[in-house]
C-alpha cells in the first residue's frame, strides 16, 4: 500500500474535497474491539489528513465504504447493491 495525494487507476481517496471514506462494521457482531480500530484508525487518518473518516455500523447514506471487521462474521458484510 502507498499513502500518497495522487488519485491513479486501482486507487481511492479515504479524504478528499467533497467526500470522505465511511469505515462500516457491525456492532452486533464484531462489538467493542473493531468498533475501538476503527476509532484509533480515523484518528490516525485525522492526524494526517486533519479530517476524521466517518464510522457507521449500518449501511444508511454510506457512499464510500472501508468494511472493517472479524473474519468469518457475515452481518455487515451483506451490503445492499445500491442500485446497480
């Protein structure tokens, strides 16, 4: 993985004008742990970027998603098609 301001084919921005990356996971499922990764996570990404990714535990109105969770566990991990 490269960290860079450069947006190129295979790439995504987690913070960029106008949009911002949702970390998703599922709270029933995944609980206290992944909820504080992503937390610590969206710091990090605040501390670099000085805007903090979203965190959702549902898929209402999330765009740009980053799935953070356990493997093996299904929950969120289902997400709607969205219209396509």
């Amino acid at each position: 993985m490269t960290v860079d301001g450069n947006d190129r084919g295979g790439s995504f921005a987690l913070v960029a004008p106008g949009k911002t990356a949702t970390l998703v996971y599922d709270a029933s499922s995944d609980g206290e742990v992944v909820g504080a990764a992503a937390e610590m996570f969206s710091g990090d990404v605040k501390l670099i970027t000085g805007t903090p990714l979203a965190i959702a535990t549902s898929w209402d109105g999330v765009t740009l998603p980053i799935v953070a969770g356990t493997g093996g566990q299904v929950g969120v991990y289902r997400r709607p098609r969205l219209g396509r």
